[in-house]
C-alpha cells in the first residue's frame, strides 16, 4: 500500500471512534490463554500496545493484571479507550502516532498489535517493536480473517452490490477462503533478523448481526468509510434490502484470527 493511502485510510478509523467502539468485535479469550502461556501476560507485565482502537485487546490484558501503555494515533478513539479503561490505573493510553513516539528508557516484555500491524509504516514497525523489548521479549500480532462459513451465501449474492457500487470491487466475484487457504507469512519478522522463530495459533469462531448491526461493522472499515457519500448510501442500502428479504434480517459471519508470537533475539 503506498504511504499515503496507508496515511488516509488509517486515519478514517477516528471519524467514528463510538461507532468503532460499539460495532467491532474483541478477540477469542483463549488467544490472551495462549499469549499468557507463550509471553507471561499476567500481574505485573509490561506491555506496549500499538494501535489499541478503542481497547478491544487492551482491556483483557488489563483484567489480567498487565501494565500497559497503549499508543493510539487517533484522539477520539484514544479518548474512548481512556473511558472504558477508566477503573484500570495501571493501564496509560497515549495520543501519538507509534512512528513518532519517543520508546521510553525502561523496556516492555511483549509489544502487542492487534488488527493493525499493516498500518504502521514497514520501515519502522518491526524495528521499533524490537528496540522497545527487553531481552527475550515478545513481539505478539494479531491479525483477523473473513473466512468461509456462516452465511455464506448471503457473501455471495452481496458481491453483486459491490460490484455495482463500488468502483473498486473486480468484477467476476469473489470467493472466501477457507481457513486453510489463508497463509501464514512471517517473512518480515524472519528477514529482520531481530526475531526467533514465529508460532502460530489460529482461531475460527462466527459473530451473528442483525441488519443494523452489520451495517455498522461495514462503517468501521476503511474502505467503506473512503467511498464516496452517494455511493456508500447505495452500497448499504443494497446489502441491508438483501439481509432483510433474503435472511431475516439477521446474517452470521465467521472469522479467523491469528496469533503471532516471536521472542527478540540478542544483536
């Protein structure tokens, strides 16, 4: 992605930061398990978060004792964060763009991103989480898939209103992956050299929306949020009549997420 889309479509994420608060899905608890087996998230721990949203994955980490000093780009999801993070004194959310923000001399034990490692900047994400470690620490990405399953066929037959209305949609339609479809890359972690071997856990799981709801995932995505107001207008209302007549009013949609984890390794 050039830098300046990464730049404007990232900063789209702040337009609608109660919006994003209410309709985006956490995580499923047994990833914060298995990030507590493999990076000792627990009472005490340091964790440096980069792109928090409004806490999603920061609020597990601060139930389960962590300090955190979370580094959000966006002021008004920062602020949202800040309100549903209120009861946990240990938990700082910062107002800063990760790229600019100056680590502090005391390192972390694992930096976490969750769902938004693709909109740091590729000349400094992975090295900037390495140099905010300590050694051994842990870098800890979370990513998230829209696989095949639930209702599937209502993804299909909404293809045709993207193909009308979004100009950016190929033609022909589009077809989910299945979870094993979808690769594990750690080629960036492994070319750096900071970092030891990356393990994988993986996580399928379904979400059910009714109408209203799904329309309000679909304004938390950049994309969405770019398009032109008329053409937006059209494209929701289009997949709104389709959930409507052809589903109830209610649609099921399955995810994959992906837990990430390497230890830093000594220079």
């Amino acid at each position: 992605m050039p830098p300046t889309d990464r730049q404007r479509l990232r900063a789209t994420f702040n337009q609608a930061a109660e919006l994003y608060d209410r309709a985006r899905p956490g995580y499923p608890p047994a990833l914060f398990d298995d990030l507590a087996e493999r990076a000792g998230v627990g009472p005490g721990c340091r964790v440096l978060e980069i792109g928090p949203g409004t806490g999603q994955a920061t609020m597990p980490l601060a139930e389960r004792g962590c300090q955190v000093v979370a580094v959000e780009l966006g002021g008004d999801l920062a602020a949202v964060a800040r309100r549903n993070l209120a009861r946990f004194p240990q938990v700082q959310v910062i107002t800063a763009a990760f790229e600019d923000w100056p680590l502090p001399a005391e390192p972390f034990d694992v930096v976490l991103v969750a769902t938004a490692f693709h909109w740091i900047d590729p000349a400094v994400r992975v090295g900037k989480a390495a140099d905010a470690l300590r050694p051994d620490g842990v870098l800890a990405i979370i990513a998230t898939h829209h696989i095949a399953g639930g209702d599937q066929a209502f993804f299909v037959r909404a293809q045709a209103c993207y193909e009308r209305w979004d100009p950016d949609t190929p033609p022909g339609g589009a077809r989910l992956p299945t979870a094993a479809e979808v690769p594990t890359a750690s080629d960036e972690l492994d070319r750096s050299g900071r970092f030891g071997p990356v393990e994988f856990r993986r996580y399928e799981w379904e979400q059910s929306y009714s109408t209203a709801g799904y329309l309000e995932v679909l304004l938390t995505y950049s994309g969405h949020r770019a398009m032109e107001p008329t053409a937006q207008a059209n494209l929701l209302g289009c997949v709104a009549d389709l959930i409507d007549t052809s589903y109830g009013g209610r649609i099921r949609k399955r995810y994959l997420t992906e837990l990430q984890t390497a230890h830093l390794q000594a220079l």
